[in-house]
C-alpha cells in the first residue's frame, strides 16, 4: 500500500482525532488543521497540526500543497447551516489550487442525537436541504476525485399514526458518475478511513480512461 499526505480538518474533535489516529495506524502521514492547535494534543513521528481557518482559501491551499488527500469534518450545524456549504465550497476551491487528487467531506451531523419525532423531522429539513445543495458542488468537479457522506435521505417516513416518524440507521455515501454506497450511520468513522485508500484506486481508473 501506498504511503499517502492526507490533511484533516472540521468542527467535529472527538471525529478528527479517532480518525486521524485510525489513519496514523495505517501507515500515512497526517496534518490537522484545526483553531487552535492546543486543543489537539498527539505524539506521532508521522503527526502534525497546524492553526488554519477552513474560510481562508488561500491559506488552506497552501497548507494542502503537496498532500494526496483532504479529509473534511466540518458538519452542519442548526445554527449556521449555511457555513456548511461555504466551508466546502472554499475547500473545493483549495484543492484545485494546491493540486490535491482527493477529498472526502462529511455532510451528516454525527453529534446531532436522532430522534423518531416531528420536532426532529422539523429539525432535519434545512440540514437536508443544505446537504443538497453541498452535493451539487462536489457533482460539478471533475478535477479530483471526491465522496460526500450525507443523510439527504434519512428516509423519516410517517408511519399509520401522524405523529408517529422513523428514522433510518443508514446514511449515503456519493462519489464521482452518481455512484451512491449505503453505509451504517455507526460505521461512518471507519467509512472514511476506508475511503482514503479506495479513492486512490478509484481516481487512477478515472483518469486511465480519459
């Protein structure tokens, strides 16, 4: 297996940390970009973090110059859904600058606790919304290969009752030519780990057949 540069960046600690040691374990080389770099403790000869702003373009372009691989956790939040889809819109646009062949962007909002009730279902709506529209930016790259782990479709379905609402325990995870995997939502750190490694294989075979 080839050695990879992967950088890693999003709100989501406890998320950044599980999978950058997971990444670590496989034998890469990992960069955290985070706000503070205090907060982000690890030893590792492999390891290093710097302090980055996902919203600085330009300065996130340079930081991933040279990398192979940009992980981004930076997942919706109710009260600024919107940041969601200008943090990957300015990373899209990072990547391009600096080069990178592959970015893997979580769209689905792990510390947000589901739930089976019309007050969730309320809730959910603009996050899906949101991811849409987070979708159709990575859909019109073509310059790098690229997967986005959303829940667009968390399938809440009204059951006999109309007070009564299911939540699914699968969420989507979209790649280039409208490829669409279903994974467990509880097995989405390991999903991303994964993806590392298969986006390579995926995006020589891309760019084989151009």
């Amino acid at each position: 297996m080839k050695t990879k540069k992967i950088a890693i960046l999003g709100t989501n600690s406890q998320a950044l940390w599980q999978i950058t040691e997971e990444i670590l374990q496989k034998g890469h080389s990992v960069m955290a970009i985070v706000d503070d770099p205090r907060e982000f403790r690890l030893t590792h000869s492999h390891f290093v973090v710097v302090k980055g702003n996902i919203f600085n373009t330009i300065d996130i372009a340079k930081y991933i110059d040279g990398y192979d691989t940009v992980v981004c956790l930076y997942e919706p939040e109710t009260a600024c859904l919107k940041e969601h889809i200008d943090a990957n819109r300015s990373l899209i646009t990072a990547a391009k600058i600096a080069g990178v062949n592959q970015v893997i962007s979580l769209g689905h909002p792990m510390s947000l606790k589901l739930e089976n009730t019309k007050v969730f279902f309320d809730l959910w709506k603009p996050i899906a919304f949101i991811q849409s529209e987070t979708l159709d930016l990575f859909k019109k790259e073509d310059q790098f290969a690229w997967a986005y782990l959303h829940s667009i479709d968390l399938f809440i379905k009204r059951r006999t009752s109309p007070d009564r609402y299911t939540v699914a325990d699968e969420i989507s995870l979209s790649k280039p030519k409208g490829l669409t995997k279903i994974i467990e939502i509880d097995n989405i750190i390991n999903e991303l780990v994964s993806e590392v490694d298969r986006l390579s294989y995926v995006w020589q075979e891309i760019e084989t057949s151009l």
